[in-house]
C-alpha cells in the first residue's frame, strides 16, 4: 500500500499556527517522523493561502525537501500557489491534489501538471457534486477525466483517479458505492490509471475513540477491491498492521484471519457474514458492526459499538 501522509493539513491548529510563525522545525520533523513510520509521499495541504501563496509554497517545498527526498503532493485549489511550489522541487516526481471534472479545473489544472511532469490527482465530482452511484462516479472519469488527459497528451500513467471517500456520518450511503467504484475503475481504462482514496475521510465528525476503527475496516474492504494507494495517517500502527496482514494474507492469527476473509469476500462481491466472526471476541464483533455501517446495513450512530 502506497501511503501519502496526511499530517500536514491546515485543518490542524498546530499545523495552522507553525505556518503563521514560519516554523521550520515544525514542518521538518512532521515530515521526517511521517516518513519514517512509512509514508512513501507526503500531502501539503495548505489551503488556498490567497494572500501570502507567493512566498508560502515555495517556503514549505525547500522547507520539506531540505529533510526528505519523497515525492510532495500539493493539496490545494490555489493552481498559482501550486505552481509556485513546483518551481521550487528538486527532487522526487510531485502529485498535484487535484483536480475535478468542473470546467474551469479540468481547463487548468492538467495543463499545469503536464508542463512540471508531475502526477496528478483527478476527482470524479463534476460541476453538480459527487454523485452517490459507483457508475455514474466511473462515467466521469471515463467521459471527462480520461478524455481530457488524452486531450492534452498527458500520460494516462501519471493519473490518479480519485472516486472520493465520504463520511459514514451523514453520508454512509456513499460507502459501499465507493467501494465499487474502486473495483470498478480498474477496468476502465487499458492501462488503466491509478486509484486512490483520502482514507481518514470516512470517519470525519465521528468521535475519536471509533476513528482509528473504521479506518483500518474501510482499508481491509477496499484492499479487497484492489486499492493500492491512499492519503492516510501513517502513525496509525492497528491501520498498519491490518494492511500488512492483508498484503501478506497471514491467517497465522484470528484478526488476520477475519480481515483476510472480509477482504477476500468483498474481492468476490459477497458480504461478510456473521460465521467469519468470533462472537465471543470483543475486538472481531467491533470489527463486524463496522463492516455492517460501511455496507449501509445499520444505520451509524456514534454509539455504534454500545448498541
């Protein structure tokens, strides 16, 4: 599993007041520790930093680069400030983060990306939002996104088409179509263009105690469909270690064993079933229920766990 790691986001207060005080230190040790508990590229979520993107993207790009060498992607609406921190990379191929199928972003932002030769991130949400339907999240891609790529000449291989994960609060209908857009859209192109997912976003406005969960859940499902690449939180260890017990297929446990199974009937278009799972374990019967509110079988509640 490719990871991007997503801990430097304005949304965070610390990170917000490190970038008012122009905080190197901050910045590069995030980096440095993000890095070293395995992410393989890392997010710069700014915002966009209407005022001050001039100086800022290029600041956090020498800031980042001066400690690590894995690729940046730059996650902003700002395309100006973006290309300012892409004149300032030196090193490992950057990710623009993203793109949509809206006009006005689909006329700018590939173009932006094919003359730095970076990768680039395209959204499947057109001028009237996401849709809810896997096919009609697909059929973006293959009649906006993809066509314009191959408009401009852009390489497919440089693409990455994101089907967009919404949260289970107030959007769980979107979760099992997610999932199927995922197995999906690895069909739809020869070759077809890379996957991936802003992880933590299923469990945004959910308490903390449960988030970790439904992470990890959600990863073990979309691991089933073929998911290879995700924006996430590398210092998530139970989050690592289920996409290790997935890629390894290690049954040598009951937990790899029910993850193993759950990925592998949801691979098959099957639900899992309440036989895979222990009933007397406390910590596969969480599992389950959280398996049942990404498939929209219970409705989610924060409680979810007690009921």
């Amino acid at each position: 599993m490719y990871i991007i790691g997503e801990h430097i986001h304005i949304i965070s207060d610390a990170v917000k007041n490190a970038l008012k005080e122009r905080d190197a230190s901050f910045f590069q040790r995030l980096a440095v520790e993000q890095v070293e508990k395995g992410a393989q590229s890392l997010d710069l979520n700014l915002g966009p930093r209407k005022a001050d993107w001039e100086e800022v993207f290029p600041w956090i790009v020498e800031t980042v680069e001066a400690v690590t060498d894995v690729p940046l992607s730059f996650d902003s609406t700002n395309i100006l400030g973006i290309e300012a921190g892409l004149k300032k990379v030196t090193k490992a191929q950057p990710i623009i983060n993203s793109t949509s199928a809206e006009e006005e972003r689909l006329e700018k932002v590939p173009l932006v990306a094919k003359k730095y030769n970076t990768k680039l991130i395209a959204l499947t949400m057109g001028k009237s939002g996401i849709p809810v339907a896997a096919d009609e999240r697909v059929n973006i891609a293959l009649e906006k996104l993809i066509p314009r790529m191959i408009e401009i000449d852009f390489p497919i291989s440089n693409l990455i088409i994101d089907p967009l994960v919404l949260t289970v609060s107030g959007c769980q209908q979107y979760c099992p179509q997610l999932i199927e857009a995922v197995r999906t859209l690895q069909f739809a192109w020869d070759p077809p263009p890379a996957i991936s997912v802003g992880l933590s976003n299923v469990s945004n406005a959910v308490p903390k105690e449960n988030r970790s969960l439904i992470n990890r859940v959600y990863c073990v499902m979309l691991m089933g469909v073929g998911l290879q690449m995700m924006i996430a939180d590398p210092f998530d260890e139970e989050l690592k270690k289920a996409i290790r017990i997935v890629e390894e297929k290690d049954t040598s446990t009951a937990l790899g064993r029910l993850y193993n199974k759950i990925a592998d009937r949801i691979s098959a278009m099957e639900e899992p079933q309440i036989e895979d799972v222990d009933i007397n374990d406390p910590e596969q019967v969480a599992i389950w229920k959280t398996v049942q509110i990404l498939l929209n079988k219970v409705i989610y509640a924060d409680a979810f766990l007690n009921q």
